[in-house]
C-alpha cells in the first residue's frame, strides 16, 4: 500500500458512503421481496449482505447495479440514483451475477475483451490492466481455454475479473460462493481483501451464514427485512455469555441434544463432532442446563459464539429436540451390523473416472456423510448406492442386497430424497403422499394408516389439498421426508437435503434425522454446509474421484490442527485435506517423472 | 498481494473521463462490434446453431426435392375387361400404354376390388361386356365405369380426370379417320411447363429455411442468454438496449444470407430449378424477409426467456404457418376465406410467392414491390414491440 497514495479520486479507506439504501420495497405479484429498510455501505468495506434463500438478497443486489426498479424508496449508488441516473450506474459499478455471467462458448481473452468493449475499454491500449487482471486471478495460463471448460474457481475468477474491468468503484458479488469449493472460495477471500483495501466498495450476498463473520460490516436479511446491520462481531457478542458446549457424552451426544433442546432455557443446539452446542435464550439462567450436565455426565464449557447461532437467535430460536417422526418408528433391526458396503465402487464415463475404487462400511444407526467439492464424485457414488447408476467395477451392498444383481430388492430397502425435495407440483400434497405410498406398494389398510399416520406426524393436514409448489420450505421438506420414509426403510438417503433451506427448517430436519438415527435408521448424506458435516458420526471425504479421508468429523478437524488453525473448522479441515492431496498428487508426479 | 491491485489501478482510466463521456452516448459502434464479433463466435462454436443453419436446411430441400411429391406418376389402377371385342382389347391396350398409369389387368372386377381395398389399387375401370353395343350406339351413355379411392381425394380425382382422358384420347384416335372435332385443346403450361412440383416447392422451401434460421434461431439465442445468465450481466454494463439487440441480429442476418445463397445454389445446381429473375432480386427479397424473421423471433424471446417455451412458439407461430399458410404447400385461393384472410398477416406468404416468381418466372417488380412493402410493414411492428418489451432491466 505504502506505493500507492490514498489519495486517488477520494477512494481513501472508509471514507464515505458508496450505496446509501432508503427505505426500499420491491415485489413481485403478491410476493413480498424487499419491506423497506434503510442501510449504507462503505467504500473500502468488505460488507455482507447476507441471508437464507428468498431473503431478497439478490433482489436489492439487483436494484443496486439498477436491473430492477425498485416499488418505493431509493437507492443511490456512488452519488448516482439507480433509477435516474441508471447509465452512470452501469459504470461506477461491477457486478458478477449468480453463475457470474461468462459465455462458455468463448475462451477466458475473448470473455474479458467483450466485458472490456463494452464497458469502453480497448483491449490493445489497455493490455497491462489485462496483464495485471490475469495476474491477480492467476488466469494468465488459461487464456485460450473455453470458459465453459473452467472449474467452478476458475470461473468465479473469471467472472470476478470481467466485473473489475474499467475499475468500478463499488463491486457487487451475487453468491459467489456458491458451486466453488473451498479452496477457491479462499482465493476469492484473499482478492476481494486486496480490493477493499484499495477502498472499493465490495458487496458479497451469501446464504453462507458462517461467511458472514468474514465480512467487515453485515446487511442481515430475513423475508425482506433487515434484521440487522452493523459489524458481525456485535450480532455475536448478544450471545457470547450465552454459547456453551457440552463434551464428554460422544455416544449420547443425540440424545443429549434431544433433550437440551426440549429445555426451556435452550433456544438453539446443534451436534459438533463429538460435543453438543448449546446457546441459551436471552436472559435464562444456566441452572437447567447445568443439571442436565451433571446428570450425564457432561461437562459444560462456555464457547466462541457462531454468526449463525446468533441469526436464529435474534429469530427467536429453533425448533424443540423431539422429532415426533421418530416417536412412531419402531426400532430398525438388522441381521448384520453393516447396513451399507462398497468394495472398490468405479464408475467411468467414457475415459472419464466419476469414482475410483472407492471402499467403505457404514454401520446400522450410523449418519454417514458424503463431502466433496462440486464435481469430486460424491452424487456419482451416492447415485451407485441407491441403485440409481450401474458401477462400472466393484461391489455396493445395501443391507445385504447386492445392487449389480437384486437392485430392486436393495432399493425397497432405502428410501431416497433427491435435490430440491423433486415432489410433484402437480399433484396435491395428499396426492403425493398416496403416490409415493403406491409406487413403494403399500396397499388397503396399511396404505391409508401410514399416510394418516405421515399427514399427523409432520402436521400436514391443513396443506392436504394445495400443491407442494405453494407450501412453505420448512412443510416442502417434510412432505419430501415423509415420501421417503412412506415405507419405513432401514436406510435413508439424502442428497443435498438443506441447500437452499434456511438454518431454522435445517434445524428441524436434524431433529428429525437425529431421532431417526436413534431408532438405527441408518442414514447417508451428501452436503455442502461444511458445519453440517458435523452432525454425521463419520465423515467420507471425496475429491477428484477418490476417497481422501474417512473419519469421525473430531477426528478430522483434529489432524488438520496447526499454528495458524489451533481450533480448525470443519472448512479448515476440508481446505487442510485438499491440500495435502495435492501436495501427494504432485509428489507421485514427481517421482514418476524422476523414474 | 498489495502490489498486484495496484497495477491494476495504474493502467485504468479513471472513472468519471473516458468512460462517463461513452455513457453519454446511447450507441457506441465499438461496443456494438464487441457484441457482433462476441455473437458470431458464438454461432461458429455452437454446433446447434451449425446443425440448424446448414444442416437442416439441407435436408429439408432434399426432402422437398424428392420425397415429397405433388406430382402423380405412375398410379397404380386395375382395368377389367368384361369384353372380348376388339375395341375393348384396344382401350385396354391404351391404359396400358400411358406412363402416368400402372395397370393391372382383370377379367373380373372382384380380383381387384379386394386390391382397392387393401390399398394395393388406387382405383379401377371397367370395360362392360356390353361395350361395342355402347360404342355404336347414338345415344349419350357411359363407355366405362371407374371406381376410385375416395380415402386419398387428389389421387382419386385424377384416377378418374385422366381415365377419362385415356378414353376420349382413344376415341379421338379411332375416329382419326373421320372428321376431327372441329376445335382440338392443347393446354400449356407457362413457368413450369413439366408441372413438376419440385420447381415449386424448392423455392417455397428456401422461404421455411429462412424462417428457421431468422425466427427459431433467434429466438432460442436470446433465451439462452437469458437462462445463462449471461443478459443480466450484459445488462449491467454501459451497453444500450439498441446495442445489444442489433448485436444479437446482425450475425444471424448474416447467416441467414448465407444460407439463402447456398439453398440457391442448391436449388439451381442440384435440383435442376431454374432462376429465371436475377440474384439480386432474390437477394433483395430474402434480406427484406429477414426483417419479420428476425423480428418475430425476438419479440418470442423478450416474451419468454425460455428456451424451451421460445422454440414451441416460434415452432407454432413461425414455423407451422409459413408451412401451411404460406402458399408454400397448399394453395391460398383453395382455402376458406377466413384462413385466407389469415395468411395476409404471415409474412412468408409474400416470400413463397415471391421466391416462386423470381426462380420461376423472373424479375416480375410489380410482384416484388408489394410483397416486400408487407415483408417491411410487419417485420417494423414486430421490431416495434420488441424494442418495447424488452428494457434495459430485469422487470418483466
């Protein structure tokens, strides 16, 4: 910094106010996007605009960088209106959308020569701004490539280097985050870091809440409404007295969960690893909790507060411990302890390897989970287990059901929620659940009692008529749950199950799945919410077709302990695991270039 | 790290200059051609676009060429011959003879009613036992019977048009001897003399070419961008509406000429038709024709931004009526007069009619000048609505 002068155009670190936001509403039809609030943001700010899905996150991204009009109040972005002035707009501001924007058709130059025209810039007279650009992205070896052909990084960078054209004064980032895997999400940290610092004013929309807390100052959106604005660190310290974790309860640490949560006291918990996380609502004492300690066992230490925990608390807590769901189930018996196998799974495309001898066990009762960056594998061998895809090589079973050979056998063995719950909007919600009854071939007296039974247990009955594509996420969800459990299956498979939920109905569906598991329900899962991970007893850990790492979630987090990382995340891990295999990846390479 | 953004900032303008002076500017030619060169890149990549500009037409003037026929050649019919009578052996002899009939001989007209059935036959005609005693007499009565498929009316129509020709041609030929009708018709054909379907229909086909190329192409184009999105981030740089819509036109404005050559060349060189006017004129008539094409394919596209929903309407609204409502296959004055009044508004009607002059019978410019005022008129009031829906934002 000490080169470059604070002093060009009044870009100076936090001086002034680059997006004044007055009181704006937006909607669509009949639905509420943005109710009217007012914020700022600063130049020289990294400020997170941040919130569950349909929050309205995109929608005011998209007012500010002027594509959507906005119903009342105004926004005025680096002295210009948005409405007015929308042509000032387009160029004091850089915006990547969702999926950032890229023809995949056109290699990395010609993307940032189009994006260079067309905000006036001549590629040829400007070829260091090009050179300095590849540089910060390290794209610079990638030029000719299609961007269609680029990793989800890669294309995020891209993406990040064609909004920087013709520096824009404030840079608005749309999920960027999402479908790229940690280690370039780190990448993008360390760029927008250098660009704040340099006093542009940089927005980044997540429905990340743990991103929140790397973010300078925090627009918290909730249905439309901010719920908070200000550094992350104030939302965090409302519970820092209130955050606790309970260790030492490794196999009751459910069960322990199960009835902390059903505490007056408790407003939120959730599993970490081997230990329970608990945060006490606003102005309870500690006595219950402390009883509840004692009488396991456990012992009760007070923790760092998490943004996310502090979210559902300012939402006034999550839901109780008891899944009503798993009060019903009979307890899942087995002839064997194994409930899921593979032996040396392969799957190829073509040349191709998906999955490559990719071996494990998973235990009756286990929550087993699946994680991976986008394109490591993880769907194709989760597709491989459920029956859905043929192995190339190797061997699955499920519950003792060969899947090469008895897949129907194995497949009325497991029930299977696929992405973004796939329900039938079409049909109404009693009509789904009589299909999925139907199509898992349960009949007469059986048939009609377990959809009483569903319809009771996951409170569906006012929703009976209507169609699923109506419902709220947190009822989509558990008319998804209940699809797949219609024929009490001793293993579940859930792909993706909370992507695009917001933390409180992912909450309740881990109450759910927690309950579940207590009743040996054997449960897979794949997720991309790294904190998530930590609610399953073991961990698989995919990337580039091969199987990692597997452990306990502890135990992972555990060996990628370091200097700079004294308590790592489960990210931290996540990045620390990636790494080194790479680090082996370039290792092998060298010694078979060296043989 | 530090150093690295501070390079970035040394080369860039600075805000407020270079670039508030272009914003000033609502067209900017430089921006326009980075569209243009980005599109046309694009088109040569995407091998969708390829199959559907060059390979599709190909097949479909094939198609026309040869499968589909209008032409009746060779029917299959069945003559039965209840007479032994020299005149009857005769007339049965010239059914045989004629190149557009393919006879099967019967003696008894249960053989080949059972063929008409089954489809075999087209139809048959009877030569009655009695037929010298109906050929010498004086009075007015049918010579032969013919029996036709009613289930396929154009075939039937002429199984029973040209028997009856068969049989005059014959009497006239008997009676060659004796003074001929005093006035003796010879039709002829002007334009396609021949009548052969295929002079008609290629031409027609290069206007449903056209149409694809101009309105489907287009339109799934934009779509893509919008499903991509790629528009939202066109959108949010200083890039006009104006802009970015010619950007998107002009490359398929030129694809859709170079197809219009190429079908011409194939319709000269391989389908033997003949281009009477000049290529200019025809030219001329395409370029006008892209107009609407084009126009009609982005307003589809402004509308839906859908790719899958933009090719189902441009397939009903472009593609099925330039088919069938455009003169191309069926004729517009042997349809009711509501559906002709219909066709005024489709604007590949003047194009086939057009196209059909210019290849067949030449440069006719009291033709031309009316079709492609139409051409122009419609393709304005499509261009004048989609410039309307389509904003420089994401409001819909």
């Amino acid at each position: 910094m000490s080169t470059h002068p604070d002093t060009d155009g009044g870009h100076t670190r936090d001086e002034g106010v680059a997006v004044v936001i007055d009181s704006v509403t937006k909607h669509f039809g009949d639905v509420e996007a943005l109710r009217g609030f007012n914020a700022d943001i600063h130049y020289g700010r990294l400020t997170g605009l941040v919130g569950p899905d349909g929050a309205g996150k995109t929608t005011l991204m998209r007012i500010m960088t002027g594509l959507l009009v906005p119903n009342g109040g105004s926004v005025t972005l680096a002295g210009f209106d948005v409405v007015e002035d929308n042509d000032a707009i387009h160029i004091a501001s850089g915006y990547m959308p969702q999926r950032f924007g890229l023809y995949e058709d056109l290699s990395v130059m010609e993307n940032m020569r189009l994006y260079a025209r067309l905000r006036g810039m001549d590629a040829d007279q400007h070829s260091d701004i090009f050179k300095s650009l590849l540089e910060f992205t390290r794209l610079g070896p990638f030029t000719k490539r299609l961007a269609g052909k680029l990793s989800g990084g890669m294309k995020q960078k891209l993406g990040l280097a064609c909004a920087l054209m013709a520096k824009p004064r404030v840079l608005l980032l749309d999920e960027p985050s999402v479908g790229v895997d940690p280690v370039s999400r780190q990448d993008l940290w360390r760029m927008v870091q250098a660009l704040t610092d340099d006093g542009m004013a940089v927005v980044w929309s997540t429905a990340y809440l743990d991103e929140a807390e790397r973010c300078e100052s925090v627009l918290l959106l909730n249905e439309g409404k901010l719920e908070f604005d200000g550094p992350p660190q104030e939302l965090t310290d409302r519970i820092k007295q209130r955050s606790f974790r309970l260790t030492g309860v490794s196999d009751e640490r459910r069960d322990l969960l199960s009835r902390a949560l059903d505490l007056g006291s408790v407003g939120d918990g959730v599993i970490q690893g081997d230990a329970v996380r608990v945060v006490l609502r606003d102005g309870a004492g500690r006595e219950e909790i402390d009883a509840l300690a004692d009488e396991v066992g456990a012992q009760l230490e007070p923790v760092q507060p998490r943004f996310e925990d502090a979210f559902i608390d300012l939402l006034g807590g999550g839901p109780g411990g008891t899944s009503a769901l798993a009060e019903r189930i009979d307890s899942v018996k087995l002839d064997s302890e194994i409930a899921v196998s593979c032996k040396e799974l392969t799957k190829r495309f073509g040349d191709f390897t998906a999955t490559d001898s990719v071996s494990f066990e998973v235990g009756r009762g286990e929550i087993f989970g699946l994680l991976g960056p986008n394109g490591a594998g993880k769907s194709t061998t989760f597709k491989m287990l459920c029956g859905l895809l043929k192995p190339t090589d190797g061997e699955a079973h499920v519950v003792g059901h060969d899947l090469r050979r008895a897949t129907g056998a194995a497949k009325s063995q497991l029930g299977y929620m696929a992405q973004k719950f796939s329900l039938y909007g079409l049909l109404t919600v009693r009509q789904n659940l009589e299909f999925s009854a139907g199509v898992y071939g349960l009949e007469g007296g059986t048939k009609r009692q377990r959809i009483e039974e569903m319809i009771e247990t996951f409170d569906l009955k006012q929703y009976l008529s209507t169609s699923p594509d109506s419902l709220p996420l947190g009822y989509k969800q558990r008319l998804a749950l209940a699809c797949s459990l219609m024929h009490r299956p001793p293993v579940l498979f859930l792909d993706e199950p909370t992507s695009g939920v917001d933390p409180i109905t992912r909450r309740e569906f881990w109450t759910h799945i927690n309950g579940l598991a207590r009743k040996g329900v054997t449960v897979m899962v794949t997720t991309h919410f790294m904190d998530e991970a930590e609610y399953c007893d073991r961990v698989a850990m995919m990337y580039r077709a091969k199987l990692i790492a597997l452990d306990t979630p502890d135990a992972l987090k555990r060996d990628s302990r370091s200097d700079k990382h004294p308590d790592p995340t489960m990210e931290d891990a996540f990045i620390h695991l990636i790494e080194s295999a790479e680090l082996d990846d370039a290792a092998s390479a060298d010694a078979q270039a060296a043989a | 790290m530090n150093d690295e953004i501070i390079e970035v900032h040394a080369g860039a303008t600075p805000v407020g200059e270079v670039n508030q002076e272009q914003a000033n500017h609502k067209f900017d030619g430089r921006r326009l051609f980075a569209l243009v060169r980005k599109e046309s890149l694009q088109a040569i990549r995407d091998p969708s676009t390829i199959l559907i500009a060059f390979v599709l037409p190909v097949v479909l003037l094939f198609l026309f060429a040869y499968a589909v026929s209008l032409d009746v050649r060779e029917v299959r019919i069945g003559v039965v011959l209840e007479s032994d009578g020299a005149a009857a052996q005769s007339l049965a002899a010239a059914f045989a003879g004629t190149r557009y009939l393919k006879v099967t001989p019967a003696r008894d007209r249960r053989e080949v009613a059972d063929q008409v059935v089954s489809g075999k036959l087209r139809g048959f005609v009877v030569i009655p036992q009695d037929f010298e005693r109906r050929l010498a007499s004086q009075l007015p009565q049918p010579l032969v019977q013919v029996i036709t498929d009613g289930s396929q009316p154009n075939t039937a129509n002429f199984v029973a048009n040209y028997a009856q020709g068969v049989v005059q041609t014959w009497g006239a030929g008997r009676s060659a001897g004796m003074p001929a009708a005093a006035i003796q018709l010879e039709p002829r054909y002007w334009f396609n003399a021949e009548l052969e379907s295929r002079r008609a229909l290629v031409p027609g086909a290069i206007a449903i070419v056209m149409t694809i190329i101009g309105t489907m192409l287009t339109a799934l184009v934009v779509a893509r961008e919008w499903e991509r999105g790629t528009m939202e981030a066109v959108l949010s740089t200083p890039a006009s509406v104006v802009e970015i819509l010619i950007g998107k036109l002009l490359p398929y404005f030129g694809l859709g000429m170079i197809a219009t050559l190429g079908s011409a060349a194939l319709a000269v060189f391989v389908f033997d038709v003949p281009l009477r006017g000049s290529l200019l004129a025809l030219l001329t008539l395409s370029a006008v024709f892209l107009i609407p094409a084009l126009g009609q394919g982005l307003l589809i596209s402004a509308l839906t931004k859908n790719q899958f929903l933009a090719s189902q309407i441009a397939l009903f609204s472009g593609f099925l009526p330039s088919f069938l409502l455009s003169g191309f296959l069926f004729e517009i004055d042997a349809m009711p007069v509501p559906i002709q009044t219909i066709t005024y508004l489709i604007p590949a009607r003047y194009f086939v009619s057009s196209l059909q002059t210019v290849f067949l019978a030449g440069d006719v410019w009291s033709v031309f000048l009316p079709n492609l005022a139409a051409m122009a008129a419609i393709g304005l009031f499509f261009f004048a609505i989609a410039k309307r829906k389509t904003r420089k934002n994401l409001e819909s």
